[in-house]
C-alpha cells in the first residue's frame, strides 16, 4: 500500500460498538468497500446459524421426557376384610389402569381443559424407525445396523403381540421405549396352538462388538410372562428401560452397585419424587427411590465441606466441625448406599421395611423370611386382638412373597416397590410400635387410671387434637357410641350431685307438675309423679335454706331484681309467668326462682355481671353442701320410684340441653347463612328459630332499639366484608315472609331488623369485644338471646329441638370426598362412598341423586327388599336407630321438601348398603345372614367401582358441578367441630359428653383414639420398633439442625459415626441401618466386601416361582 493511503484508525477500546472493519482503508473502490460490508454481515449470519445447528443437535434431537414410572403390580395377596378397596393406584396393564390413562386428559375441571395424550406400554413388536437419535451408547453398531443393537446371544425372541386395536400403526402413539429403547429382532413366525407354547427357533449368534475397557453392558435375564396377552411383563419393560444404562466392569446387574447406576442414571422406578408440574407436589406414585451413594444425596454439602475443611483456619470451630461432618458423610459414603423415601409422616416405617427385607434377602439363609415370618406370628401383639393379628397375618404374607424373589433387585423392584405390599407393611409397623408404646405407658405409669388421666389432659389441653378425634371417629367408625350419644344425648355425662341439681334447677319450669298435669298421666304413673313431686318440693325447700344461709335473700335477691336492666326484667317477668302456670298457688322462693332464671338463660350472667355474681355465689354455696361425689339420688339419699323418676327426668332435660347447644353453635357459624342454601340442614334450622325468635318480649323502647342497631351499622360500614355479609343476611329468603317482616308496625319493624342483626352479632363475636360497638351489641344479645335460650328449654318446643339438634349434628358427620385440583378414580370412589355411606348427602349434591340411584340399582328389588327385612328383622335395634337418624338428618331435603320419611324416599338397594356401610362389624359374623349381607356388600361395591369405570367422564363432571358445595361443606365442618371443644367453649354439652365416653372407653380403645391423630413418628416410635423387633441402628446425622454445631457438643456422636449406642443396636451388631436427618428418615443399607446383595435367594422349594 503507498505512503499516501489513508492511514486506517487505531482498534476501538473495549466494550464499544466495534465499527473498526468497516472503517479500514475507505478510499477503496466502492465495489471493494460493499463486498466487505456484504461478508461482514453473512459472516455473523453463518456463526448464528452454526450456533443454532448446534444448540438443535444436543438440545432437540431426543425426546425431552422424564425416565417412565412403571407402577409395580406383584401378586396380590389374599385379603380377608370384608369389602375389597382399590389400591391407590390402578395395576398397570388392567382394565382400569388403561381407561384411566385414556381419559387422564379429561380429569381437569371443564374451565381449563387440557389435552393429553394416551400413553400405554411398548408391545414386544419391532421398533419402528424414528427420527431421533439414540442416546450415546459405549459400543459402535455394526455398519448394517446403524440404527439397531444386536441382541445378546441369551436374549430369547418371543412370539409375535398384536398390534393395539385402537389406532392403526401409522397412528400408534409415541411412548417412552418407541424413542429410546433398542429395538428387538423380528422373530421368526412360528405356529401357535391352543393351549401349547411356542415354538422358538434356537438364537442366532450375534455379531461380536468391541468391548469398551472399564464398562460393559449387563446381560440380559430371562423374561417373565407378559401381564395381559399382547402386552409386555414388566420384567420386559424394565429390562428395556435399564438396557440403556452401563456398568462397571464386573459389577453383577442384580447387586445394589448395579440398582445404584442405573438410580444415577435415571434408570430406576418411581424415580420421579415430584410430579412434573408447576406445583411440584409430591408424586402419587413415589414409595422409594433405588439405592444411591451418599455422594450423591448429600452432592453439594460434602463440597462445601471439603472447600471449608481445605482453606479454613485449622483451629477455627466452624473448620474443625465442618471436618466433623465430613468424616461421617465420608464414613457412610464408604460403607452404605442411602434410599430416599416420602416425607409422609411413615419415612421411618417405610426405611425400616425396605432395610428390613433387605437384610433378610442377604442373609444368606434360604429360611430367614419363614423364620421372620413365624416370629413375628409369635410376638404378644399377634395375640393381642383379632385386628392386630389380621396386620401380622398381612405382614407375614408380604414377607413370605418376598421369599419367592430370587435376589434384591427383584425384591425391589416386585415387593419394596408395590403399592399394595408398602402400605401394608406400614400398617403393620405404625400399630406394633404403638401397640409397644401403649404396653409400656401402663407398665411404667402404674395402671390404666394414671394413663388415661395423662391422655385425657393432653387431648383437653388441645382442643385441635379432640376436633382431630372426633373427625376420626366420623371417618372410621360410623356406628361409634360417641357419636350416637351426641347425636341423640341418651346418656347423662353429669354425674356429680350439685351439677345434677343445677340441671334440675335449669329445667324447673319442666319438672314441677301441677295437679292438673298430674291427673293427665296414665293411672299407673300418677302415685308415683305425686310422691316425686312432694319429694321435689322438700328439695327446694332445702335449696332456698341453703341460699339464704348463704347470704341469698329474699331482700338481697329483690334489690338485684330492679337494678337489672329492662331487658333482663322482660325475660324474668316471662319465666316466671311459666312457673306459675306449672305450679299454680303455689309460691317459690325468689332466690330459687332467680337462680333457676339464671341457669335457663345463661346468656343473662355472661351479658351482665351482677347476674354473674349471684350465679356464682349461688353454685358454690350449693356445691359446698351437697359436693359432687355422689350423684343426687345418692346424697338425697332418694331410692326406688323417686330417684328412678328423677334419673329419667335428669336424662330428658339432658338430651333437650345438649340438642339445644347444637343449635346455638350452628347459629354461631361464620358464613353459616351464606351456605344455609347449600347445607338444607342448616337452612331448615335457621328458619325455625328466626319463627321462634318472633315472639321476643319488647321490652325495649323502640327508640334505644333504633340507636344501638345504627351505632353497630355505622360500624360495619366501614368494614366492606361485613357489610356484604350483613347485606346478603338482610336479604335472605329465611326471614322472607315472617310476621314481623309483615308487620306494618313501625316497632315491629325495628325488631325484625333487631332479630336479623341478633343472628349476624352470634356469626361475628368480634363486635362484642370492640369498644366503639360492645355496649350495643351487648344490648341487642340481652333481648334476644335470653328467649332463644329459654325457648330451646321449653317444654312445648322438646320434639322439635331434639329433631333439629340431631339434624344439625348429623350432617357434620358426613365424610365427603377431598377437594384438589385434580380428580382421579379414588376421587370419584371417595365421592360414591360418601353418598352411599349417608344418603342424606345427597341434599348437598342434589344433581347426583339420579345417576347415583342408578348406580347402586342391584337389577333385581325382589331379593333386596326380602334380604333388608331379613336384616332389619335380625338386628331391630341396629335398623331403627339407623332409621331414625336417616329421617332425623334427612326431613325435607328431598328435591320435593315434603314431609315423607327420608328412609322411604331412598331404593333398597341404597338403604341396605347404607346400612351395611354403617355397621360393617355385622359381617364379620359366622350366621348364614352375615354371609349373605357379605356377598351382598361386594357385589354392590364392584358394581360401584364398575360404574367409576365406565362412566368416569360423567361422574368427573357432577364432581366439577358440584366441587364449590364440597368444598364449603368441608370448611364448615372443620370449623363446627373445633366449636364443638375448642376451650372457654359457650355451649359445653357435647363436649362434656365427648370426653365422658373418652373417659369410660377402654384403655386400648382410648389410647388407639389418641395415637390415630399422631400421623408422625416420633424418636419413642422408633425406640418402640428397636425393642420389638430388634436389630435396629440409628444414626444421627451430625449437621442436623436439631443438633448444636460445636465441637464440644458433637464430639461423642462423632466418635461412632453419629450412630448410637444406647437404646437401640450398635452399629457392629445390627441389620437394619435408619438415618435420621432434619426430621426424616431414610434407610441405610450396607455395602460389604463381598456383596451379598448378589447371592440368588433359593428359598424353599414350595417357595419356588
């Protein structure tokens, strides 16, 4: 180039726009100046293009899917109970299984519908030719099978499977093994017999491929017969899946080195902990994962110790316990693989089933399963009852199933793996350790009183785990006396003689009789009511000494009478206009009327605290008198007619009180109104008591009225929820027509907007404590409550309460199905299994009463209706209860509302069923009827499983349908029940009765009660299965957040590997290894110079498959 060119500039600094290559040499032609431009630009064009051939080449040339989850479906083991269950998964390959997977897509809820594509399992036929890529292999196919692997020399062809029949091969669905798995050779035709097997020609020697140095391929092993004709066994699908991994040389493909390749290199079923969603949940399918190295549990926490331990300061504490931790994950990486299982609450029973098992397989005695199994049939807990025997019965059948497998990987992957063997065994494991733990509290405590008082205060002390309990009891046991003494209060939870006098005091205006009434009664009663009425009358006489002793008098009481507020007057004036009319002519003292007043109305005392100081005098002078060791008969040393009369007098006023705090707590529901359309229960009884609430004494001038309902108005419009929820009360159709809404009275007018705000006050408490509305709220709860309490006790209004108390409470008794995102066949069971079990639910789902009738018609009422008679005739009492809560529940929740017996609205067929459903223990019986009603109860529950099949997309639609009033319904329950005992609770009758059947239940039964809402394992769970069946070492891992990490602190466990040496195994001695690591369990199962995990269990030669 001359001198006189321009002299190019100088390269541009970085991080500027690069304009260098353009700007060289511009007195070049412009011919020469374009073409460098155009190649600049196609030069970034082709980098691009190369960039994106490469990013296609290694990101999308194969099937981006997760490794398959293969259910495990072994042989099922006999079951004895009585109504078979579905397992919570289909078995792969069965009808059920293949029509879920059919309509998986149609499972969502109709507003986000989704599409999905069936998926079923890879047929033993040639693989087609794809597109894609198969993932590196260490071996070079031949050059005339660029696309096949040659098959092993003991690899046996099998016959021919036909195609799927649903699509034709052009259309046959893309599946897992079409992508990735190795194609088979074509087999050879051969003829096939009825009833012969095939004819399989002799294998043809393969082409011999170079071996790589440090890794071979596993041989194969002989296949297992398919699990439907046409489809593969599943020894098959997993052969094909694991064909893709290599191992170590040498390393036998049954070992757990072998299961752990083939977990690392994502080979293994159930593999996938988490769902692949957005969500992330937990995997329905997950049991546990293959065994892996330590490494690779703990990956990035060994790093970050090894980087700690390398550059720390040596006498640093945080390097030297970082050295600590570091020892022991090295110690276990050395010398055992680890297995992740679910953190459900069972991690511990799950990990010490699979070390369990695993260790029996390697201990090389072909007996060990026959023993363990003969053994466990030998523990106390066999014989302790015939539930806890049919568990071991259960669990010795899993252990000898695990006798016919032949090495640990099929122990694996055929019984450690199964949704049916696991839960089985977890079972087994929850009820012994907790079976050990009850033996040992009365060993140790000194005898049933000091448990069951130590069980009772824990329960009483959380009122979560007594709402828990009885959700339990609703759940598991339908026919339980707990619930049928709440349901219709026929038995007396008081039994302490001042409390039974404070019930009569309560119900006086009941009990005192005049004359009159008297001589209405049947000839035979008539002595016997005028003996206990004089009796009475000496009681009260008694009652009022007592008052007055106790500085109660009639002076006292009367200058208590006219400080009270207007509206208490108006209530006491009413009540006692009632004993007048009971008791004609005859004049009770004022105390005793007083008292008697307080206890019918308890709203009075708690609204006001004079009230509630003469309250509380007056029960403490009596209970200082008569005490509470005895009941009242006894210390009224009252015997034959008059204490009968009074017992059966005290169980009435019982019933109608406990019916009646069932009432008040559905009235004190939050957004019971807002769901009174749907729960027809609660409508019902809303309905009625507004009636009630009609008749309230107005006693309060109009104008007091006005102010306190706008002073509480004012209020809730300035909180928006409130004030939509009082809107929507305002305008419900429950207060539609009454006849105070009728009224063209100006005062009534008040005081049916009065009645509405009573209601809206007992669903929002929170106004009664807030200064600027208290002293209103507290007003309009002194003029209605005290009627509504007085009317729940009175005498005229006993049927109608007990009726509507019962209602109430039995439709929180149902046990409907969950409500998720998803929706699955169990869902639809569960949802079946709900209306069956309580047909009244259906009122909630009133668009399922068609096709749910359907459902359960057996197709032949003559032999229905003669086996319910025959049912009813030999169980009276049984049927009749069930009847009567059936109509109590049901009455006026039929899509017509009459007044018809729910029970003859119902097909026999639903009400057997229900019935049977209810009272399960009635086939367990050894009578020719109990056999009968057996069969019957199967055949309806296949045919109702059948129906979830084959209307699977009709049931999942009424489920969308109706998911909202599922749902409400399961959020009112929690919250009824937790009213029910929650502490300091207002209304304490069902509580009380609650925790009197809790305390006269027997010791097994309550402690079984109280350890069914413990759902998590707990270190005294795991000491409870050392000590039962022994060989138990737990280690701690040491970077536990439980655990201070000091030297100091950690040292002693560091000294043995962080396993411990008192109440469980040493480390040296044992066979079943449990890490336990920030509050989960996962098994350890040991690795040994010689790998037993290899050795062919050869068992006993019945045992052999």
């Amino acid at each position: 180039m001359s001198s006189s060119s321009f002299t190019p500039p100088s390269c541009p600094t970085p991080g500027r726009n690069n304009l260098y290559h353009l700007q060289v040499n511009p007195q070049d032609p412009l011919c020469i100046r374009v073409l460098r431009l155009v190649a600049y630009v196609l030069l970034h064009i082709v980098t691009l293009g190369l960039l994106l051939l490469f990013h296609y080449c290694t990101r999308h040339t194969t099937q981006a899917t997760p490794p398959p989850i293969i259910p495990v479906v072994p042989q099922t083991p006999s079951s004895r109970l009585p109504l078979p269950q579905l397992p919570s998964t289909p078995s792969a390959g069965s009808p059920a299984y293949l029509e879920a997977s059919r309509r998986r897509g149609s499972l969502q809820p109709p507003p986000r519908p989704t599409t999905r594509t069936s998926v079923g399992l890879p047929a033993a036929t040639p693989q087609p030719t794809v597109t894609t890529q198969p993932r590196p292999q260490p071996m070079t196919p031949p050059p005339s099978a660029p696309n096949q692997l040659s098959q092993p020399e003991t690899d046996t062809p099998r016959p021919p499977q036909p195609e799927s029949p649903s699509l034709p091969p052009s259309q046959q669905p893309m599946t897992k093994s079409a992508l990735d798995l190795p194609p088979t050779t074509p087999p050879p035709p051969v003829t096939q017999q009825p009833h012969q097997q095939p004819t399989i020609p002799p294998p043809v020697a393969p082409t011999q491929l170079p071996q790589p140095k440090t890794k071979t391929l596993r041989p194969p092993q002989p296949q297992r017969q398919p699990i439907l004709p046409g489809l593969p066994s599943l020894s098959e699908i997993m052969e094909r899946i694991q064909s893709l991994g290599v191992l170590p040389q040498g390393v036998d493909n049954k070992s757990l080195e072998a299961m752990a390749c083939f977990n690392e290199q994502g080979l293994a079923p159930n593999n996938a902990c988490l769902t692949l969603t957005s969500a992330q949940i937990l995997n329905p399918l997950f049991i546990a994962t293959y065994p892996k190295s330590i490494r690779s549990t703990f990956h990035l926490m060994m790093q970050d110790l090894e980087t700690i331990s390398r550059t720390g300061n040596p006498q640093d504490e945080n390097t030297r316990v970082s050295r600590l931790l570091l020892s022991q994950l090295t110690y276990l990486n050395n010398n055992y693989y680890s297995v992740d299982v679910p953190g459900d609450g069972n991690c511990f029973y799950r990990s010490f089933h699979i070390g369990w098992m695993c260790s029996l397989m390697r201990s090389g005695d072909p007996q060990a399963f026959e023993k363990e199994a003969q053994r466990i049939m030998r523990l106390p807990f066999a014989q302790s009852s015939p539930r806890n025997r049919l568990l071991t019965e259960q669990m010795v059948t899993v252990i000898r199933h695990c006798q016919t497998q032949r090495n640990v990987k099929d122990l694996y992957d055929n019984v450690l793996l199964s949704p049916i063997h696991t839960p089985r065994a977890i079972a087994y494991l929850r009820n012994l350790a907790l079976y050990t733990l009850d033996e040992a509290r009365l060993t140790n405590m000194g005898g049933e009183q000091n448990v069951r008082a130590l069980i009772l205060g824990q329960m009483i002390d959380a009122p979560e785990m007594l709402a828990e309990a009885l959700k339990k009891i609703i759940q598991t046991e339908p026919s339980s006396p707990i619930l049928h003494h709440i349901f219709r209060g026929d038995v007396l939870p008081i039994t302490g003689a001042a409390s039974q006098l404070e019930l009569v005091l309560e119900f006086l205006s009941q009990i005192l009789l005049s004359n009159q009434k008297i001589q209405q009664l049947p000839q035979e009663k008539q002595q016997e009511e005028s003996l206990f009425q004089t009796t009475l009358d000496e009681l009260l006489n008694t009652v009022s000494a007592t008052l007055t002793a106790g500085d109660l008098t009639e002076e006292s009481t009367a200058s208590i009478l006219t400080s009270l507020p207007q509206e208490i007057q108006g209530h006491y004036q009413k009540f006692t206009q009632s004993l007048r009319r009971a008791r004609p002519g005859q004049h009770l003292p004022t105390p005793v009327i007083f008292l008697s007043f307080l206890l019918s109305h308890p709203s009075c005392a708690t609204n006001h605290a004079v009230c509630q100081d003469f309250l509380t005098k007056a029960k403490t002078t009596l209970a200082g008198i008569i005490g509470n060791n005895l009941a009242l008969a006894d210390a009224l040393h009252w015997q034959g007619e008059a204490a009968d009369i009074l017992n059966a007098k005290l169980q009435a006023s019982w019933a109608q009180k406990q019916a009646g705090s069932l009432i008040e707590v559905a009235l004190s529901l939050c957004d019971g109104f807002r769901s009174s359309n749907m729960i027809l229960q609660l409508g019902h009884t809303y309905r009625l008591i507004a009636k009630l609430m009609q008749s309230t004494p107005q006693s309060t001038p109009e104008a007091e009225l006005r102010s306190a309902l706008d002073t509480i108005l004012s209020h809730i419009q300035n909180h928006p929820s409130q004030a939509a929820s009082y809107t929507e009360m305002m305008s419900s159709e429950i207060f539609r027509g009454l006849q105070l809404e009728a009224s063209t009275s100006t005062k009534d007018k008040i005081y049916a907007e009065g009645i509405k705000m009573f209601f809206f006050l007992l669903q929002y408490p929170s106004l009664l404590t807030n200064r600027v509305t208290a002293h209103a709220a507290k007003k309009i709860l002194l003029l209605y409550q005290p009627h509504l309490q007085q009317a729940l006790r009175n005498q005229l209004n006993t049927y109608r309460v007990l009726s509507l108390g019962g209602s109430i409470f039995g439709a929180f008794c149902w046990q409907p199905p969950a409500c998720g995102d998803r929706v699955t066949t169990q869902t639809i069971e569960s949802l079946l299994s709900f209306l069956s079990r309580d047909p009244c639910a259906l009122s909630l789902c009133p668009n399922m009463r068609t096709q749910f009738f359907q459902t359960m018609d057996s197709g032949n009422a003559e032999e229905t209706a003669a086996l319910l008679q025959e049912a009813r005739t030999a169980y009276p009492i049984l049927w009749e209860a069930f009847i009567y809560q059936l109509d109590t529940v049901g009455h006026k929740t039929t899509p017509q509302r009459t007044s018809l017996p729910f029970s003859q609205s119902v097909p026999n067929d639903v009400l057997l069923y229900s019935f049977l459903q209810t009272h399960s223990q009635l086939l367990d019986g050894n009578t020719e009827l109990a056999s009968r009603l057996k069969t019957y109860a199967i055949t309806q529950t296949i045919r109702m499983k059948t129906d979830i099949t084959e209307n699977l997309n009709t049931w999942t639609t009424l489920f969308w349908i109706n998911v909202d009033r599922l749902t409400t319904y399961n959020n009112l329950q929690r919250v009824f029940l937790f009213s029910l005992v929650r502490n300091n609770n207002p209304y304490p009758e069902a509580y009380q009765s609650f925790i009197h059947d809790l305390n006269t239940m027997d010791i097994h039964e309550l402690m079984r009660t109280f350890n069914s809402v413990n759902t998590q394992a707990e270190d005294e769970h795991v000491s409870a299965i050392s000590s039962a069946l022994g060989s138990l070492a737990l280690c701690q891992y040491l970077g536990d957040a439980s655990l201070t990490q000091t030297v100091r602190q950690l040292s002693a466990l560091a000294a043995t590997h962080g396993f411990f040496q008192t109440d469980h195994v040493p480390e040296q001695r044992a066979k079943i290894f449990v890490l336990r690591t920030n509050n989960h369990y996962n098994c350890l199962l040991p690795k040994d110079a010689h790998d037993t995990s290899r050795v062919t269990n050869r068992g006993t030669t019945q045992n052999q498959p």
